[in-house]
C-alpha cells in the first residue's frame, strides 16, 4: 500500500509539472520549435543580440529567441556563444568588416566568428529585410539538425517581388479557397486587428514572401473606398515589419463606380485623374504600398477592351497613377472572351504579344504558368519568351482549384519546377521560363512570381497539413526558381515533423510521387479541364451544354468515335506557332511531343500506337488505373509513418487520403466510364469495369462544393 501511494503521488506531482500537451493541430506550419534532442540543444546559442533598434530587427530577434527557448523546453541557455545580427550601420557588425556588398536589399550573410574568445554567428545584411531572412535561414539549420559551425552561407533572393494573390471577397468568402473563410476579417478591421496577421507575416517572411495583394481578382469597387483603405492600412501596418507590402486588386470601372464618371476609358483625362487622386489618397493613408493587380477583359471583367483600348493603354493609367509613390501594376494576362472564336489556348498570346514595349516601366505582365487555366499539367505559356520588352511574372495556383480541393494530397512543387524549368528557346537554347521571369533573360530591372494563396481561417491555415507544404514551395521556389523541388519537399518534411530520415525520405518519395498520380486519375496524357461544372469538384468530361464553348469539357478533349485531344497543330488551332521554333516543332510532332501532353497538341486515333506498343485508349485507360493505384501506395506509405507523427496530424492526413482514394476511384471509373461510350473500344484484359453505369456519375450533384 505504501508503494502504491508512492506511485501515485509521484505520477501526481509529474501531472503537475510536466509541460501541457501542445496540440499539434498544424498552426505552427513549418515553424514549430519543439525540444531538440539533448546533445543538439546544448550546441545551441545562448544569446541573441540585436546590434540595433529597428522594428524588422527586432521581429527577427524576437524569432530567434522564439525558437531557441522552444528548442530548449524552456531551460536556460547553456552558454554556447551568442547570435549577433543587424545592417553594417550597427556598429558590432561593422567591425566585422564583412562582405555585403553583394547581397543587394534582401541578401543576408550568415558567418561563425569569434568576439573577445566567444563563439558567435552572425547575421547581416545591408537593409534590416536581409536580416530577418537571415534569421530563418539560421532556424532551418537549427531545426533541422545541421552544422551551426563554421558557417559562411550567402544568399540573396533571385526575384524581386514575391507576392501572394488572396482571392478574398470583402464579404469573407474565399474564390476557390478550401481551407475555411477569409483570414481578412474585414468587418472588424480595421479596430480588430486578429493576432494570427502575424503569425501570417512570420510564415511568409520565412519563405521570405515580400508582398500580398489582400483581395480577389474577381474585385468590389468598395475595396478602394476610404473605408476599405482604412482597413487595408491596418493590415499593412501588421506585415510592415516582416517585409511584407499590401497590394489591392482594382476593379478596372471604378471610376464609374465609385467616382460617378460616364467612362472608364482609360486615355479618358477625367479617369486618369481619378487614379491618381486614387493612388494619392491611398499613398496618404499607406505609405509604402505595393500598387495595383488587375483582371481586365476576363470573365466577365470590366477592361480597356471596353473602349477598343489595348491592354497597355489600361495597364499604362493606373501605372501612372501609381508611378510617383514607387508603385507598380501586376497586368494579367489571364483573358478570353466568348466572342472570341479562336482556341482558347491561343487568346492571351494573340492579345499581349503586339503590345509588347507598349507597357509603362513600372508595369508587369503576370501570367498564369500555363495557357488554359491552372490544369493539373499544361505546357509552359507561350507568351514566356515572347515578349522581351516586357518584364514578365509566373502565376501559380497553390490552392488547388483542379487539383482535389484540400483533402488530395498533391504536391506542388514538382509542378511549379516543371514551369519553370521548362525551356522558351526565346534566345536559344537555355532561356528557361525562370530566366525570364527572374529578369535575367531579358535584363529587366523588375521581376516577379505570385502565387494564388491556400491560406485560411482554418486553424491548420490550408485545409490539410500537406497543403502548407505548397505554401512553402511556393515561397522557396519564388526565392530561388532554380530550387531543387525534391530537396523542398525534404526541408519541409523536416521542419513540419521530423528531420529523422526515415520519416523524410519516404514521405518526399511521397510528396513527389503525388501529382503525377493526380494527373493520370483526372486528366491523363494531356487532357485538360475535366472537371465538372462551376465548382471544379470532380469528373464531367461528358458536359457540353454551357453557354460558353471553351467552358465546356467536350471542347477540351473533343473525343468522337474515331479518336481524342485537340489538335493544336497546323491542321487545327495551330497554337504550336505561338512557341519559338524548336519548341514549334517538337510540340507539331505527336512522336515528339511527349505522351504526358500528347492529347494537349494533337487528336489521335484510339488506335494510335503509343511507345510500348499498346492502343492509345489501352495506355489511357491504365493510366487511370496508375492514379488509383498511386494513392493506394501514398496511404501504405502514410500507414508506415505513424510512428513519427503525432496522433493529431497523422490521423487527419489518413482520413483525407482515404477521401483521395475513393475520389480517385470516382475520377477513373467515371471517366472510363465516358470514353469507352464514346470510343466504343473494350476495357483491355483484366481491367476492373467502372462500379456504375455511366448515368450514374452524370447524376451526381454537388451544390454546395466549396469555393466556387
Ligand atoms: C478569380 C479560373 C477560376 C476563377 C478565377 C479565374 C482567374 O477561371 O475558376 O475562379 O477567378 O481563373 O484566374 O481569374
């Protein structure tokens, strides 16, 4: 009895002081600072000094001693040196006579040196920015178990701006957002200002993301009103300090709409007026504004089309508006009209490519990676390379509007790299899509990417553990295009969980395996944009009925008894020409073309022999059956897991991945289903029939799927 009161009281007094459970329900992102193993939390600085008083400077200090008291489980430091950081004008990093002059704004410098015999790694920069990236740099090391002596790493971002797009409505709702409302609670702000913008601000600034345009495309003339700039304010005063610029979407009639002009006109002298007054009253109440993005001319869209005015001449107004601030205008080149004949892939190229040199210096043309829309694999844009005179940015799409909401597990990185790396031959061989929109191509003094943002109000912030993952791609591929997805994809294993090896090889083997599998149960060998009506969400290759051609997915696949795919060759759209020569013609080739877009380019028979021999229809058909079978290995590999993941986030993931798995099922039986009525061609030997008749899937109806 004695003993067992013993034990009781002991397991009573280690309830009481061991440390409350953290709930790892995701909100920490890749910036979790749990305990280190002993031997790594001993290496660890004792102190971090600041050599000077700045707000970026201080947001970067406070960072790091976040992260070494959470390394540490709350003991004090054991006295391993100091961490010092600051710009040459602190006096302490001065003396240290170091090398910045080439790490431009935002290059920081990370160095071991020794001060009166103690151990201490410096972090400098020119402007306080470089610093603050310097400090993450120095917590991924930390995290992730690697050497902190003997450093001398530099490094500088290779693009200027690197922004996020929230599609966020002022009424909180999020355009193909999965993750929950809007983080923008724009009721309450600007007097409310939730303290998550900074664990926002300190999540992008990790990644070293330096701006974000806070509202959808789709934009509410409201946003510029004095109210809503009010509010804006508010949040940039939050981000300030991390780096971060705010930007707004403008709608392109708010003249009209809110200035009482007959005109939106854009050579109009009464609306280039009230730009400027526009600009002025921003600047006024947010000095450093980042400036404008716009859809013009685009689903509906207002834009200087309108007035039989070019791209340039809209773009040009509100350049000048903003031109004497500082600021910019994000133009996108993301339009096509239903009046427009012409194949839908071709519209954008046939609309910016005359008026390139025509734009205003402080102008770029973002463009989405590829020419339809954001598909689970496109072919690069023709408009990279082809215009030289114009500096150019990629936009990608991390939310994954086509790609299985949030509860897929797919990968991004893998595809935004195949973008980038993909070679425009614009100036000859190696005039990869990242050379152009880093500006080196061309010598431009900007340059840029966005990505179309996964964030929301969601506690784990983008629905699923797994989409951070493509946040954080996102903002190390914008850092550096050139970045290795792979090794991304470990760095964030290794940060989000465990640096352990055995956890981050197989779910990097994982991550990387995931959007090829996406890609072969929706839209395989090429197809494009599937996916039911309006919401996106799941399969509907046999719609044809909407208003729009271009809307409907019959337009895209174009299957009929004799064979699929769109022949974008010279025999058809001939959107092959948009590309420089060499590309021209391997695109022309169907030999050529590669069977991963061989149904983008060319409409072959279902008899066509692909490389191994097989029927195109067969090869289509178990490409489907890869997908499946892709996820049910994903889940194998995730059931492998467990062991090095919490409870919380492991079991949330397995639930998703079974959501994928019966998704993926629905996406290949209903798809099989479809093109085997329209190819009148046998499943080939072996090959499970479809669970349901075809009827079946055309009568599924999902109202309330989310974010449309
Ligand atoms: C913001 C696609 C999406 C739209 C989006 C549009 C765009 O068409 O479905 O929701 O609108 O792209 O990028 O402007």
């Amino acid at each position: 009895m004695r003993r067992l009161i013993a034990l009781m009281a002991a397991l009573f007094s280690v309830a009481l002081t061991a440390p409350p459970a953290l709930a790892e329900d995701g909100y920490d992102l890749w910036l979790r600072y749990r305990p280190l193993p002993a031997a790594q939390s001993a290496a660890l600085p004792a102190a971090v000094l600041a050599g000077e008083q700045d707000p970026t400077i201080r947001a970067a200090a406070q960072e790091l001693e976040r992260a070494l008291a959470g390394y540490r489980g709350g003991q004090a430091g054991s006295g391993q040196g100091a961490i010092l950081l600051g710009t040459a004008s602190a006096p302490q990093i001065a003396a240290q006579r170091l090398p910045l002059s080439g790490l431009g704004e935002e290059g920081y410098l990370l160095r071991s040196v020794t001060v009166g015999g103690k151990p201490v790694t410096v972090i400098a920069a020119n402007r306080p920015a470089g610093v603050l990236y310097g400090a993450y740099a120095l917590i991924r090391r930390m995290q992730l178990g690697q050497p902190l002596a003997g450093l001398d790493i530099t490094d500088r971002p290779k693009v200027k701006l690197r922004i996020l797009n929230h599609w966020d409505n002022l009424d909180r709702s999020v355009e193909r957002g999965y993750s929950g409302q809007s983080i923008w609670d724009w009721w309450r702000l600007p007097d409310a200002k939730d303290p998550r913008y900074i664990d926002y601000a300190r999540a992008n600034a990790s990644l070293g993301i330096n701006g974000t345009v806070l509202n959808n495309v789709n934009a509410k003339a409201e946003s510029l009103t004095a109210p809503y700039i009010a509010k804006a304010a508010a949040v940039a005063d939050t981000l300030r300090p991390y780096g971060i610029k705010v930007y707004l979407s403008a709608r392109f009639s708010a003249p009209i709409e809110l200035g009482g002009l007959k005109t939106a006109d854009p050579l109009d002298p009464a609306v280039r007026a009230w730009w400027k007054a526009k600009a002025d009253e921003i600047y006024r109440t947010i000095p450093d504004f980042g400036g404008f993005l716009v859809k013009a001319n685009s689903e509906g869209q207002p834009g200087p089309r309108d007035y039989h005015r070019t791209h340039a001449d809209g773009a040009n107004a509100l350049a000048a508006a903003v031109a004497p601030h500082g600021g910019i205008v994000m133009w996108r080149a993301f339009v096509y009209a239903e009046t427009d004949p012409e194949d839908r892939a071709k519209q954008a190229y046939t609309e910016f490519k005359p008026v390139d040199g025509k734009f205003a210096d402080n102008v770029l043309v973002q463009v989405k990676n590829g020419a339809i829309d954001f598909q689970p694999r496109e072919p690069f844009h023709p408009l990279f390379g082809a215009m030289p005179k114009t500096p150019m940015m990629v936009e990608f799409q991390i939310t994954k509007e086509y790609l299985g909401f949030s509860t897929h597990l797919v990968y991004l990185g893998g595809l935004f790299a195949e973008t980038l790396e993909a070679d425009t031959f614009a100036k000859g061989r190696g005039s990869s899509v990242a050379k152009v929109i880093d500006g080196s191509l061309d010598n431009h003094r900007m340059s840029g990417i966005a990505g179309v943002a996964n964030i929301g109000s969601d506690r784990n912030w983008s629905g699923s553990v797994f989409d951070q993952a493509n946040w954080y791609a996102f903002g190390r591929l914008a850092w550096n295009p050139n970045a290795d997805p792979r090794a991304v994809a470990g760095e964030w294993a290794g940060l989000t969980f465990t640096p352990d090896p055995a956890f981050v090889q197989p779910t990097v083997q994982m991550m990387m395996a995931s959007r090829q599998a996406a890609v072969d149960y929706m839209t395989p060998l090429g197809l494009a944009h599937l996916m039911a009506t309006g919401h996106h969400y799941g399969p509907g290759p046999w719609v044809s009925d909407l208003a729009r051609p271009e809307w409907n997915p019959t337009y895209y696949h174009r299957a009929d008894a004799k064979g699929i795919g769109f022949d974008r060759t010279r025999t058809g759209s001939n959107a092959v020409a948009q590309y420089a020569p060499p590309v021209a013609r391997r695109f022309a080739d169907p030999d050529k073309t590669g069977e991963d877009l061989l149904l983008w380019f060319h409409h072959v028979s279902w008899d066509r022999r692909m490389a191994d021999g097989s029927t195109l229809w067969d090869t289509l058909v178990r490409r489907y059956d890869r997908g499946v079978a892709g996820v049910a290995t994903m889940r194998r590999q995730w059931d492998a897991l467990r062991p090095y993941v919490d409870a919380e986030r492991w079991e949330h993931t397995a639930s998703f991945l079974a959501v994928q798995q019966r998704e993926a099922q629905w996406w290949r039986d209903a798809s099989i289903a479809y093109f085997r009525s329209i190819s009148g061609r046998p499943l080939p030997a072996g090959v499970a029939e479809p669970a349901h008749p075809l009827d079946w899937y055309k009568a599924q109806s999902f109202p309330f799927a989310p974010g449309n």
